[in-house]
C-alpha cells in the first residue's frame, strides 16, 4: 500500500513530511506524481476504523404524485400496446412486400427490351430462369402473412403482377411457336 506521508522518528515529536516534497525536481510533470497531487494523504496516526467511519447519509423519501395515478387503465394500455404492434407487423409486411415488388419491377424492365424477349423466344434455359425467378417471388408473397386488408390488397396486386409476367412470358413463347407453324 502506498503512503503519501511519512513519520520521521528519533525526536520527541514525531515529524510528518510529505512524500511530494521528497519527488525530486525532473519528475514534477510526470503523470504518477499528478495521481499522487491529487490523492489525500493517509495518516498513519489515525486508526483504520475511524478513517472508514464516514456519517451516513440521511435519507429522506419524497412522496410523488402523478395526475391520474389513482386508476390504472389495463384495457386502454392493453389496446395501446396491440395497436403499436399491429403497426409494427403491418410495416415488416409492406417492406417485405415492397423489396418483393422492386425484383418484379426489375423483370419486367428486363422483359420490356427486345433482346431479352429474343432470347427468351430462343433459349429454353433462359425463359426456365425467368419463369424460375417468377415463381420463387410468388413463393416468398405467399409466405408473407396478411394481417391487415391493406397488407393483403398490396401482396394480391404483387401476385397479379407476377402471374401477368409470366403469361407475357408464355405469350412470347407461343407466338414463336405459331410464327413456326409449330402448334
């Protein structure tokens, strides 16, 4: 343990000096004489258990009335509460359903252009990727359950969308096929 005095003994009155005087010159600046500055100096003549003794500190409770507390409304709180989670289940729902839509949009922005619609005309594997894509967005808006009506009016419109795309994709097919006189 670190004492920040010291006693001195061989006179008949013991002598207290402090061990910041004894620092010498070149370390005054240095951090751990600062800790020491500031640290209250422990005298050793003074027992332990009187330095620990510190006066308790008088509690004193403030009594606190708020307007209303009196009656405590557990059917309006319990409303409260399920209405911000409804709110909080609508809005994952429509962000599913939005994020859903941006994929359906970006296909049908590819669909739009000619030389994908060639492609699809020409290359099976592309119109199985397309048609592929198609139905795992179908998938993922099942998945998505409807808790309001709003929420399921977005996810049918989506759906509609989506089987639209993919009968514009049957229909590129099969006017090739009819062009060919396949049928």
């Amino acid at each position: 343990m670190l004492r920040f005095s010291t006693i001195v003994y061989g006179t008949s009155n013991p002598i207290r000096i402090s061990v910041v005087s004894l620092i010498p010159l070149h370390f005054v600046g240095c951090p751990f004489t600062r800790w020491i500055r500031r640290r209250k100096p422990i005298d050793p003549l003074i027992p332990s258990d009187a330095r620990l003794e510190e006066p308790a500190p008088k509690v004193v409770q403030i009594p606190i009335h708020f307007v209303g507390s009196g009656e405590v409304d557990r059917s309006g709180s319990a409303l409260k509460i399920q209405k911000v989670f409804r709110g909080f289940l609508v809005r994952k729902c429509l962000r599913k359903i939005k994020d859903i839509k941006f994929q359906v949009d970006e296909i049908e922005e590819r669909l739009s252009t000619s030389e994908v619609r060639d492609l699809v005309r020409r290359d099976e594997r592309e119109r199985v990727r397309m048609n592929e894509s198609l139905m795992s967005l179908l998938f993922k808006l099942d998945s998505i359950s409807g808790v309001d009506i709003g929420v399921r009016g977005c996810r049918k419109a989506v759906i509609r969308k989506v089987i639209a795309l993919q009968e514009k994709i049957d229909a590129i097919v099969a006017t090739d096929l009819v062009g060919n006189g396949e049928k």
